[in-house]
C-alpha cells in the first residue's frame, strides 16, 4: 500500500540556515520497520548551533543485522521514548527549518508517518537532498553512497550509521559539493528567475 504524503518541496538550492537531519530504522519499509533513532541537527549560517538526537524504543526486537551495522541493541533502547514522544519533540525541534539530508526522502518518508500517526500534522518542510549534490558532481564515482563521497572528500566516516554522526557527515559533504562548478552550474541555472 502506498502512502500519499504532501511533503515540501525538493529543493536545488544552498540554504544557510537548515536542520540537517537522520534516522536510523529496523529495515527499509516506512510501512512495517520501525525508527529507533532520530537525530537533527540545527545550522545557522552553516555554522553548528544546536543537537537534538534520541533513541526510540521499538515495539518490536531490533533484528540482528541492523544491530550489526548500527550498534544499537535493544538494551541500548529499552529505556528510549516511544515514537509518539519522539517524534513531538523532533517536530518541536525542527520547527519550520529547510530539512537537509543525504537519501533525504528515506528519511522523510518515515518521519512523515510518524509525525501524521501521532500529531495529524502534516510535515511539509521543504528540503534538500546531498545525494542529489553528489549525483551532478560525481558522476565518476561507481557508488555515491555518503560514506564513498565521505571518502573522496576525505572526510572520517567514522561512527557511520548512528544518526547524529551521520548528520555531521551530510554537512561535511555538503560543504563540499556546493564548492563544485557542476553543482554550482545547476543551481544557478535552476534558480534563475
């Protein structure tokens, strides 16, 4: 079943100030896998301003392989919120900021259902995909993966798949690829009037 969801717009743009933002989840499907970690963090002037990061506790055991490539165990969230309070608090959090992330739309999509279960609002904040950077930019690239990108901008992929540090690897990337001539091309090209 597919969920029609009246999100913001996709923007090609280089906002200043934005919430750049990650989940961490137990699997892939917004409809049957749950998010155990949600992470934002807030830019001013590209500058790091503020951190809202939590685990969430899941209804159902976290399975093994995502423990393996996140780290997060069911102990580790045993005593996390549940989604509804969560969630209201990312929502708080992010208020009206431009959403930034890398694959934002994964991202979004189970925020979106989570925000609309729990609170009726809708979560229509416009956002911008990095990936969509990296796909202008590095078309040279087998894979445009956040962690390969990390690596041809070297910059540390370290602590990978936890939320937050996920988050400051976007922004890193981003800060590189709005440095790109095509990157820079197509968004002016994209945003003349």
């Amino acid at each position: 079943m597919s969920t029609k969801r009246y999100k913001g717009k996709s923007l090609l743009a280089f906002p200043e100030d934005y919430c750049v933002v990650d989940i961490e989840t137990t699997g892939l499907s917004h409809e049957t896998n749950e998010i155990i970690e949600i992470s934002a963090v807030r830019y001013r002037g590209r500058k790091k301003q503020e951190v809202f990061s939590t685990l969430v506790r899941p209804s159902e055991k976290i399975p093994r392989i995502i423990t393996q490539l996140t780290g997060i165990d069911n102990n580790m969230v045993k005593d996390a919120p549940e989604i509804s309070e969560a969630i209201t608090e990312f929502r708080n959090f992010i208020g009206e900021d431009i959403v930034m992330g890398y694959n934002v739309n994964f991202d979004i999509n189970f925020l979106y259902d989570a925000i609309l279960k729990n609170s009726g609002e809708i979560f229509d904040n416009n956002f911008v995909d990095v990936l969509r950077f990296s796909r202008i930019a590095l078309t040279h690239l087998p894979s445009r993966s956040q962690t390969n990108v990390a690596a041809y901008y070297g910059i540390s992929a370290e602590g990978a798949h936890r939320a937050e540090v996920d988050c400051d690897i976007c922004n890193a990337c981003y800060l590189k690829l709005m440095q790109e001539e095509s990157v820079i091309t197509a968004v002016t090209e994209k945003n003349k009037i």
